[in-house]
C-alpha cells in the first residue's frame, strides 16, 4: 500500500501511513465495500405461481420475501417447501439458488424412511 501523501511505503492491510500518519484512503475504500457486500440468507419457498411468474419466500430471518421468476437462477424449479438461498434486498428476494444437495439429501431420507417403513409393514 503506497501513500498518497507522501509515496513511502506500508503493508497491504495498514489503515495509516507508518512514515506521515495520514490516513490511506484505499483500506478506507476497502472496508467501506466490504460493508455494503450483500449477503445471501436461507429460506423456504412458500408459494409459487407459474402464471403469474412470482411467488413467496419465508426467510431464515422470520421475514417474508416476495420473488420474480428472473431471481430464479437454479435450473432446478421451485417446490413448495423447498430449501433456497437469496439474497434479500427490502422485501424482495434476489439471486435465488436451491443449494446444492439439500432437497435431494431430505428427499432421499424421506424415500428411505418410506421404504424402511414399507418393508416393516411386509415383513412384520
Ligand atoms: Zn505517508
């Protein structure tokens, strides 16, 4: 990190210049993204219309979101109950991903409780 005011030289991560103390202004700019980096949170789908291209998620967060279908960017279609991961923006849903594995992995453990229990019934 070089100094604007004075050209010495500092480490990548340093907030003030060690040789004049003004402050550099590139781990300013920095933080100030890192900050407004947007953050993705789970949440089920609640409801789905495909007419009218828009539905429902209830967020990890106790909040509801509202979707479009173009938010929508697994090619995985939206299920009822399904695990998503978004990125809320006020009350809108964004970037909407079905995690990889998560909805395979429960319905396989429901088929497979299914089956378990088929197999008693037969075999008891
Ligand atoms: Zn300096």
């Amino acid at each position: 990190m070089v100094c604007a005011k004075c050209g010495g030289n500092n480490p990548a991560r340093a907030t003030f210049c060690a040789q004049c103390g003004a402050p550099l202004e590139g781990a300013d700019e920095h933080d100030s993204g890192a900050r407004g980096e947007k953050r993705a949170i789970g949440g089920r789908v609640l409801a789905y219309g495909w007419k009218a291209k828009a539905g429902a998620i209830s967020g990890e967060d106790g909040n509801r979101y509202t979707f479009e279908v173009g938010q929508w960017l697994s090619d995985t279609k939206p299920a009822l109950g399904g695990g998503v991961d978004f990125i809320p923006l006020g009350d809108v849903a964004m970037d909407i991903y079905v995690p990889v594995g998560s909805d395979d992995a429960s319905g396989g453990l429901i088929t497979r409780g299914f089956i378990t229990g088929l197999l008693a019934l037969l075999l008891g």
